[in-house]
C-alpha cells in the first residue's frame, strides 16, 4: 500500500479519521502535538498515544516522505534544501533570515508550467501536483533543521513562491494553509502567510471567498498586455483587464493590501515610461496596493534578460513614489548561491 503524508491531514480530517476508526475526539490532539509541537519523526515515539493507535497511523500514513539531497548555506544565512520526493523527483525549499524573523519559502509543485520566459522554474515542465502532505513536510523539515542547531528558533513567516503556481494546485494548497496556521499546532499567523500566484483570475476570486486571510501577491512584471505576454504567456489566457478585475474582487471583499510583483529586466520593462504606466493602471487601487520592486536574478538559460542597472531600479522606484504608489525594492536572499528559484534544481538536474 502507498502510504500518504500524515502531514496532508488539517485538524479536524485526521479528528475524523481517527473518530471512524474507533477511537476518541481526544486522541487526535494528542496526535497532533507530538506531529507539531514535539515533531516526532516516527508514530512510535508518541508515548502517551495507545499502541492500537500508533500502529494504526504506521499502517496508513508516514511521517517522513522528503529526504535531504543537498543544501546551500549562504553567508547571509539564507539556506537552500533541495529535497528529494518519495518518487525520486526534486523540489527546493528556501529559508531566509529577515529582522521580523524565520521565512520559509516552499514550493508547490514539481516544475511548473506557467512558462515565465525570464524564470529557472519553468525550465523543466511540470510533472505534477504536490500533495498537502509534501508541502507541509517542507516547513517541517526546516523546523526540525533549527530544532537541531538548538537555538531555540522557530519558522514565524512562510511564503509561497517556490517553484509551480500555487493556485493550480488550489485544494493542496488551501489544506497546507490550514494545517500550518492551526493555533494547536505550528501556528503560523495568516498575516505572515504570502501566497504568490501568477494570476490565475478564476482562482484569485475562489481565493478570496475561502476566506483565508493570509496574504496574497500577484506576479505582475509589465504594466500592459503587449509587455507582459511577450515575458508571461499565461497573459493570454488571463489579459491584464481579466487580471484586475479579479484583483478589484479581491480588495472590495477583504479590504486587505495586495501585493504587485515586479521584477525588472534591463532595457525590457525598467524605463520611467513603464513605471508611469503601472502607476496609471493602479491609480484607483493604490491605498491597498504596494508593488514590490525585484531585481532579477540571471539565469543562464535565460540570457535574453539582465539585471537592471542600480541606477534605473532607483529612478523606477522614485517615478513610483511620486506618482503616491506605495512601493519596496526586494532586500535580496543568498546572492552566493543559486539565487534564482529554481536555478539549484535544474542544476543538480542536469548533472544527473
């Protein structure tokens, strides 16, 4: 029998589970807190938990299903795993350091099939989903990563915006935000979750009525529909006007900030003209928006695109900040090793 993650299960499913397999409401709690609060790596070190029970979760479920294949540690703390799944493909998990606290980056599928033309994720198709389970084990194994350098550290933030689009692996993803948020066990607060999706409209409006309220940010990258599909393809089937107005739904029903992504390719969408147009297209929106500025990352296989100059990221950000948009310039994480998302695992990849 292929056994699942014990890690895909929220609270109230593995409550249910347990409850149709003869046991209490009660033991699920107990469970619970050895999975996420004392973070057993087997059933049976849950010592207060019946045998019956214990062998019961061993004979359905497993709690390790990801194994370490290699890791860079940068000089600014940033730290990037590359884990290996239970079918030997590869994902990458980044944890970052920030004054606010622990961020953990994870991915959401196994490559990805988007297509951005300047990203190392879309290198290599993808081959499928990830589970609940597997996007859960992501943070579980960073955690236990700092559990073991005894520093008394926790992750306190998580972002994803690892490799895949999060938003077309809509029910995996809402699961994994159930189950990191839960007050019982990790308790991520929903105000340090950021979901990054690449503007999936449909998904951004069933988003918005899940209520979730965790943070979202749109992969945005061109302020008009000639720009953006030439570097994103997903802009033909989701043009720009089907991408606000999903955005509008968004900040009309939660009145939460929103955030626009915008990374910058020299000579490609960095000039003053373009700033002044994405100022134009969130006049409206600006008190919920910021954009956040990002200077790319080279790829190799993405030569087309190069950093923007310093020079040019400063006087986008200053034609923004005088048209009143609210905006940021990304601090950058791990420029000594492979930076770009997904660049270590195309490499390791490629190296057989």
């Amino acid at each position: 029998m292929n056994k699942a993650s014990i890690y895909g299960l929220t609270l109230d499913q593995l409550t249910a589970w347990l409850m149709e397999h003869g046991h209490k409401k009660s033991r699920a709690a107990q469970v619970w807190d050895w999975l996420y609060r004392k973070r057993v790596t087997d059933f049976s070190e849950m010592t207060d938990v019946n045998k019956e029970c214990t062998q019961l979760l061993a004979d359905h479920f497993v709690i390790q299903t990801l194994t370490e294949h290699t890791r860079q540690e940068s000089a600014d703390g940033t730290v990037k795993f590359l884990f290996k799944l239970s079918d030997g493909n590869l994902i990458e998990t980044v944890l970052m350091r920030h004054k606010f606290g622990l961020s953990v980056c994870v991915t959401t599928q196994v490559g990805c099939n988007i297509g951005c033309s300047f990203c190392a994720s879309g290198l290599l198709a993808k081959s499928r989903d990830l589970s609940g389970g597997e996007i859960v084990e992501q943070i579980m194994k960073v955690q236990l990563y700092l559990d073991q350098a005894k520093r008394d550290e926790r992750v306190s933030h998580v972002v994803v915006m690892g490799i895949g689009e999060p938003f077309d692996n809509f029910k995996n993803l809402v699961n994994f935000l159930t189950v990191i948020k839960d007050h019982k066990g990790l308790a991520i607060g929903p105000r340090h979750i950021t979901v990054s999706t690449s503007g999936l409209a449909d998904k951004i409006v069933e988003f918005t009525d899940a209520q979730l309220q965790v943070n979202l940010a749109i992969s945005l990258h061109a302020p008009n529909n000639e720009l953006r599909t030439r570097i994103m393809k997903i802009n033909r089937a989701v043009p720009i006007e089907k991408l606000m107005q999903s955005i509008d739904y968004y900040l009309e029903r939660t009145k939460r900030r929103i955030t626009l992504e915008y990374i910058l390719l020299k000579d490609v969408n960095d000039r003053t003209e373009h700033a002044l147009e994405l100022a134009d297209l969130i006049a409206h929106r600006r008190q919920l928006v910021n954009v956040n500025l990002i200077p790319y990352n080279p790829v190799d296989e993405h030569s087309q695109y190069q950093r923007s100059e310093r020079e040019s990221i400063r006087a986008f950000y200053d034609t923004l900040k005088k048209q009143g948009v609210s905006c940021s310039v990304r601090l950058e994480h791990g420029t000594d090793i492979d930076a770009a998302c997904g660049q270590l695992r195309s490499k390791q990849i490629k190296a057989g």
